[in-house]
C-alpha cells in the first residue's frame, strides 16, 4: 500500500507558497513579476487539490489557469509601458472597507467550518479518504448520469455564460460585423 | 540492510510501474533512466537533424569531428559550456535567469507519464494525457518571460507571436486529443491514463489512427499539424523566424542558457511524438499483436531490435570499407570501427533472451517515436515558413471547425448502436 501523500508537511508548504505568491502579486510594481507571483500561487492550488484527491481538478487548474489564461494575462502584460506603470500609485484609499469585507469572508469560514448539524460538524476530522485513481469516473457520472447526475443545468448555464461573454467581447471589438 | 535489498527486489516481481507500485528506489532509477536517455536522444537528434539536412540539400554536413561529424554535437556542448554567458544590461535579470529552467522544467516533467512498456513508465496517472498537455502548455510561459525579460525588441515580438500561436492551437490540439480519448470508451470505461489508452487500443484489435475510417486518421492529422506549431518548428518557426527576428525569443541569450532552450525544444518534440505514438500509433505495441499473435510471431518480432542494431553495426562496418585509405584518415576510421562495434555489441547483448524480452516494447516505442523525429527534420527541410496570418487562419479556420465536427462525428459513430435504439423506441411510441 503507498504511503499516503497527503501528510501536514505538503500543506502547510503548498499554503506557504500560496500565501507568500499572493502577497508578492500585490506588493510588487512591476506587472510581469506580479503574473508570475500569481501563476506560482495557481500551481500550488493544483498541488492543494492533488491533496484532496481530485487530480482531474488539479490538471484542469494547470491546463486553464496557468497554461492558457495567465499566458493571455502575459500577452497582454507585455504590451503596458513598465516605466510608466512604475510610477502609478498602486494602492488605493479603500484599506477599511478591504478589512471589513476581509473580515467578513474569514467570519463566514469559521462559521461554517464550526456550525454543528444534528450534532455533526460539517468538516469532522479523519475524512474517509477518496479513490483518486476514479476521480475522473466519478466526476462525469455526477456530470452525465441519468441518475446521479445533478449538475449538467449548472454546468450548461455556466457554458452559455462563458459564450455569452465571448460574443460580447466581439460586438465590442468590431465595429463592423 | 537485509530489509532494503528486499525492498528494492520486491518490485522486480511486480506488474505495475514503480510509480503505482510506490517504489520509491525503482521510481528514481526509472527517473534517472529517461532522463539520460533523453539527453542522448536529444545529442544524437542534434546530429542526424545537421545530417539530414545537409544530405536533403546536397551537402555533407559536418564531417571533420569525428568520422562522418560523430563528435560534433559532443564539441559543441563543450562549445556552449564554455561560452561567455552575456546578460543584457537592461535586462529583467531575475525573469531572464528563471525563464529557461521554466522551459526546460515543463519540457521534462511530462516524461513522468509516458509509457514506453506496459511496466516502463515512471508512473501511470489517472489523468495521463490532461497532465501531459498541462504542464506541456507551461513551455508558452517560460518563452514568454524569456522574450519579455531581454528587454530587447526582437525577443518580445518573437515572444508575442509565440504566445499567440501557442494558445490558438492548443484548442485544436485539445479537440482531437478528446476524440482519440472517446475512442477508449468503446472498451466499456473511458480512461486519460497513457497505459489505459494503449491497452484499449489492444483491445479493440486497432490503432486509433484507423478507427472509425477516416475518423481517426483526420484526428491525427489534426494533432500531427498542431503539435509543430506547439513546439516552434518548422514550417511554423515564427517566434524564432531567422530571417525577420535573428533569433526570436532567444536572441538574447547565449552559452549555457541558450542550450537549456535547446534541450528543452528537442525534448518537447519527443513529448509530444510519444503523445502522437500512444494515442493513435498503439504506444509500446508492436505492429499486428492481434493478426499476427503467438508465439512464434511473438518470437520473432522479439528479434526486431537486435536485427536493427546488427543492420546499423553493418552498415557502419561497409562505411569503414569504404572510407579514404589515406594514412590522415587512419584515425577516423578506427573511430567509426569503434562505433560500429559499439552497435554491433547492443545488437549481440539483445539477442540474450532477458535483455531481448525486456527491451522490446521500448523498441518498439522509440522506433515509431523516431518517425515522427524524422518527419519533424523532414518538414524543416521541405515547407516554406508561415505568414503570421496565415497562420492564424490555418488555425482557427481550418484545424478548429474539422476539430469540433471531427469531435460530434466521433460520438455520433462511437454511439450510433445506443443512437438507433433510441430512435427506433421514441418511433415505436
């Protein structure tokens, strides 16, 4: 049987390295140091989710995030004049109502991950831990199967507002169609 | 003590890779073996890439380093190790130093799931072919910050344009990825994973590529044309197009850094050759398992690698004949005996019957490998280099929209059965 990989040490270091990315996307000046703090913080969530057991999650998070979107982030990065950029203020004003809405998320978590149902927490400890070899399986029958599956409504809604979003894009784009 | 040597030797019985096996000792040993032959794969294709070009155009090629230029990739390693490594002074220098290891760390994590045999992968994922695409798709990061960081202007144009490429053809290469996965269905349960796939077509008595005629062989066609422009080649070679940027995204760069982007161009061309070879050339199978099983034909294709190193060992050997009988040239003929006999002995060790048995499957998968190796010379010899917006329409208007009707005809064909008795009840009722 393998050793488990999900020990403590893998995520206290995958949140470290979260953290620390995080930080440095909003602390540092210049753009294209900033979108590459963000893509180390994407990897390390992919490395979170290998921790869950859902590796079909962890590559879509690679393939999505950090191979297609953040190259687009970078493509357009690169065309903003650094000089000019560096002298731009690069905070705002709004530090108050950041800490109340900061707050307020940390609340919710807490509240959540306290509140007793019939007497169970909702994230008892010693979870049973999954088959990762059937995640995918598992994923497309909740998707496709005419019995279990229940989120094909969400998924297909998600997809038309995706396109929705594309075809705005292009109205936006040209002038003449 | 005696508990490690059983640790080690416990897996020797196994039928799984080291990595599902969780082995820790095989699994570094497997690591440590494609690593090295990856990086000889990559010397030897410096190689014949300069000879086969050189003999496609009518020229020789390099001759002087050794017998027939054998050592010349060896003296241009020494070459670039030794060069002075030049940074730009206006240069980013923490993203200049980062971006090739970026490219070289993308380009040989993937290895991580190829199978070269049913038990000769480093480790088999349920995810396989999403995770080959995923971290190969992290390449366009590091060519991006390269260009970016030399604060130079032809490295960020070449950058741009790569960018560009890379995302447009990554949704086609995606699309007719899918296809050949749907294929795998056919066997009762889907599967990503790089051995399932290959075991599926062994099941289904066909390689992908002729599936569902001519079906399978458009999906191939489709990922043979967008895996060139995934890994910057010919005739799709924009970012690095010579003739209008120098160098493209690499202009900057020099000695040690500069053969980082080499090493890791070869060895995304051999990734993506295997992905092509497992998923519509049956992977490690050898040709007609099904047609031709037993084992007499078991037998005697297990010959196949000794014979082709036997044949290289003569062809070598008819070369020393045939070389210049003068006494400059003694030295160099000695050095292609040498050679030759080197062949001659990996051919004589693979008739041994463990080595024979053992080795085949690899063969077999760097055989069809090195096709696609030599198409990729093939192309840079033959086609005339893209116009940006030529490239672009090949990619969005040709290779997408045959993807995405390849994709619907492939589940149409795939569940036409299931398709006709639904129809027939809703025509019943």
């Amino acid at each position: 049987m393998n050793p488990p990989v999900a020990t403590p040490f893998f995520f206290y270091l995958l949140a470290f390295v979260m953290i620390a990315g995080g930080i440095l996307v909003i602390t540092r000046k210049n753009a294209v140091h900033c979108a590459l703090a963000l893509i180390t913080t994407l990897l390390a969530q992919a490395g979170l989710y290998l921790m869950l057991y859902a590796p079909f999650v962890a590559g879509v998070q690679i393939i999505l995030y950090a191979g297609g979107i953040m190259v687009l982030f970078l493509f357009v990065i690169m065309l903003i004049s650094i000089e000019r950029a560096e002298k731009e203020r690069q905070f705002n004003k709004q530090w108050l109502v950041g800490i109340a809405a900061a707050a307020a998320l940390g609340g919710l978590f807490i509240a959540v991950y306290t509140t007793t149902t019939q007497g169970r927490v909702l994230f008892p400890e010693g979870r049973m831990s999954y088959v990762e070899t059937q995640n995918t399986q598992s994923i497309a029958m909740l998707l496709f199967d005419q019995h279990a599956g229940m989120y094909m409504f969400a998924f297909e809604i998600a997809s038309l507002l995706l396109l929705v979003a594309i075809i705005g894009a292009v109205v936006m784009a040209k002038k003449r169609i | 003590m005696n508990e490690l040597v059983q640790y080690i030797s416990s897996y020797l019985t196994s039928d799984k890779t080291p990595g599902v096996a969780g082995n820790f000792f095989w699994a570094t040993v497997y690591i440590l073996l494609v690593f090295v032959g990856l990086s000889v794969a990559v010397i030897a294709m410096n190689w014949l890439e300069r000879k086969i070009l050189a003999h496609m155009q009518v020229r020789l090629g390099p001759m002087r380093v050794g017998p027939h230029g054998l050592l010349q990739p060896i003296a241009d390693a020494l070459k670039l190790l030794l060069k002075e490594d030049i940074i730009p002074a206006e240069a980013d220098v923490t993203v200049f130093w980062i971006a090739p290891f970026i490219v070289v760390l993308a380009a040989f994590t993937v290895f991580v799931v190829v199978p070269f045999g049913p038990t000769h992968a480093i480790t088999d994922m349920n995810i396989g072919i999403l995770f080959m695409l995923g971290v190969s798709s992290l390449s366009v990061l590091g060519i991006v910050t390269a260009g970016w960081a030399s604060n130079s202007h032809y490295p960020l144009i070449g950058a741009l344009r790569s960018s560009a490429q890379m995302v447009s053809y990554e949704v086609a290469m995606g699309l007719a990825v899918v296809s050949a996965i749907m294929m795998t269905s056919l066997t009762g349960q889907g599967t990503l994973s790089m051995i399932g796939i290959v075991q599926a077509q062994l099941a289904e008595h066909q390689w992908f590529l002729f599936k569902f005629f001519p079906l399978g062989l458009i999906a191939f066609g489709i990922f043979a044309i967008a895996m060139v422009a995934e890994t910057n080649r010919a005739p799709f070679d924009l970012p690095e197009a010579e003739s209008e940027l120098t160098a493209g995204f690499h202009t900057e760069y020099s000695g040690f850094r500069w053969s980082l982007f080499f090493l890791a161009e070869y060895s995304a061309m051999i990734a993506v050759s295997s992905i092509a070879v497992t998923l519509w050339m049956g992977g490690w199978l050898r040709p007609f398992p099904n047609a031709l099983s037993g084992d007499t034909w078991d037998q005697i294709f297990s010959f196949a690698p000794a014979a082709t190193f036997l044949f290289l060992a003569a062809m070598t050997f008819f070369n020393v004949v045939r070389m210049p009988k003068h006494p400059l040239f003694r030295i160099q003929t000695a050095g292609l005996a040498g050679f030759g006999a080197v062949l001659g002995l990996i051919g004589l060790v693979l008739l041994w019957t463990p080595a024979r048995v053992r080795v085949e499957d690899i063969f077999w998968f760097a055989a069809k490998v090195a096709g696609f190796m030599y198409l990729y010379i093939w192309y840079r010899g033959t086609f005339p280099r893209y116009r940006f917006d030529q490239l672009m329409k090949v990619g969005w208007k040709v290779l997408l929209p045959t993807g995405l009707a390849l994709l619907i005809l492939t589940a149409v064909v795939g569940m036409r059965t299931e398709l006709l008795a639904d129809i027939q009840g809703a025509w019943r009722r």
